[in-house]
C-alpha cells in the first residue's frame, strides 16, 4: 500500500487562501488504512476547517482515488456540492490528488504527503521493504532487498562500516546484508554470495512509467 501522511493544518491553510469554501476528498483505500484520509480523518479536517472560518461544502470518501475513472464519476456523482467549492482538498496519495485534479476544473490543494510503498507489519505500523527499482533482485538476495533495506542501497555488502552484524548509518538495525547472508546459509545458498551481482540498470527508474495490460 502506499503510505502517506496528513500534511499539518499550518500547511493547508495557506493552499486555501484565496477562497472560503471547500470540499474534502478522502480515500477509502490506504489513505484509510494509513490514517491520513479515512472517513475519521476527513470529518476531523471538516471541523478544523470550520473552526478555522472555512465553509465546508461536502466531504466525500471515494473508494479507490488514485482510480481515475471511478474518481470522475463519484465527484460528478456530488456536482452540486464540488461546484459550490472554491477548493478540492483531498487526503489520499499523490496519485490519488492527480486523479481529483484530472477530474475537474477546480483548485485541487493537497492535504497529505505521499511517503513511500509499505508493508502493513500491524495495525498502524509500516514498513517500507521495496522501493519499486523496476529491476527486481530478490532472487539473489533470499528475498530481502538489498536496494531498499541497506540505507545505501548496496547490491553487494556489507559495506565497511558492518559493526557486529549492525548497520553503520543505524545501529538499532541489522545490516541488510548480515541478513541477506544468514537467510541464503539457512537455505544452502551461500554460494550465491561469491558472484558480484551486476550493477543496477537505472533505466528502469525513468519516469512516467505505464502500463497496459490489454494484449496489442
Ligand atoms: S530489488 Fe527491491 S526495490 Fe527493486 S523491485 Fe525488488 S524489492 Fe523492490
Ligand atoms: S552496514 Fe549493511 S545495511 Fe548498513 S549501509 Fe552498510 S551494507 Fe548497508
């Protein structure tokens, strides 16, 4: 899921000068899970919006916002009340903000800062264990990655500054490739460790990527 975080109240307010009446958009997908614009968020903003002077015109909770399609037809779905507005702020990721700004014509203000793609460990605690490089090496690595899980993101560790199998820019955690090493030996695999993996191929870090899955 993608984790993100409300932006601060005295972030927001100055994207919304210019304008007294706002609608809210939330998304009842990470953003719910994340806490930053779940339906407990976004009736939250409503009354610090309203304490703070603003008119709030509606709120809406859009299933996936990041959906383009289904983002469209739900703001038309509540046309009345997204006219009204001055502003749409919306409390989802980035992708879902894009989405609401394609969608219409109005001012679209983020309310939130996307942070990265995170694994859900429990309840309200992430962990971010990919970093979407495009040129997946978990294959060589027992499945931990070296790209994401070592802060420099060696592809063949440790680096020198490994202290008693801890990291050198945290010690509060294990080197990545402590790990990487003990998982391949408990698999019978530590030979892997003599081949230098080749170095990343960063083409497949350019961006905007697409997608189609419909056959040409
Ligand atoms: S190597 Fe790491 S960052 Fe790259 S795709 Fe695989 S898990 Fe994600
Ligand atoms: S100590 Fe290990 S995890 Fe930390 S930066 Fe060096 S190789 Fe990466």
């Amino acid at each position: 899921m993608i984790v993100s975080t409300q932006k601060p109240l005295d972030q927001i307010l100055p994207a919304l000068e210019g304008g007294n009446r706002v609608f809210i958009i939330g998304c009842a997908k990470c953003a719910t899970v994340c806490k930053a614009g779940g339906e407990e968020e976004v009736f939250r903003m409503q009354e610090e919006l309203t304490a703070a002077g603003k008119e709030v015109t509606g709120t809406i909770i859009i299933d996936e916002t990041c959906h383009m399609l289904r983002t469209g037809r739900d703001l038309r779905s509540r046309k009345e009340q997204v006219d009204e507005a001055d502003f749409l702020l919306v409390l989802s990721c980035g992708a879902g903000i894009q989405s609401v700004a394609e969608a219409s014509d109005k001012k679209v203000v983020a309310g939130s800062d996307s942070k990265f793609l995170g694994n859900i460990r429990r309840f309200g605690q992430f962990e971010q264990r990919c970093s979407l490089c495009g040129d997946c090496r978990l294959n060589e690595t027992g499945g931990i990655c070296p790209v994401t899980v070592c802060p420099k993101g060696m592809l063949n560790g440790p680096c020198g500054g490994m202290e008693d199998g801890n990291c050198e820019v945290d010690s509060s955690n294990r080197c990545a490739w402590v790990t990487i090493y003990e998982r391949l030996e408990g698999q019978g695999r530590v030979e892997n460790l003599r081949r230098a993996t080749p170095s990343r191929d960063f083409s497949h870090k350019r961006h905007p990527h697409n997608l189609s899955l419909k056959k040409e």
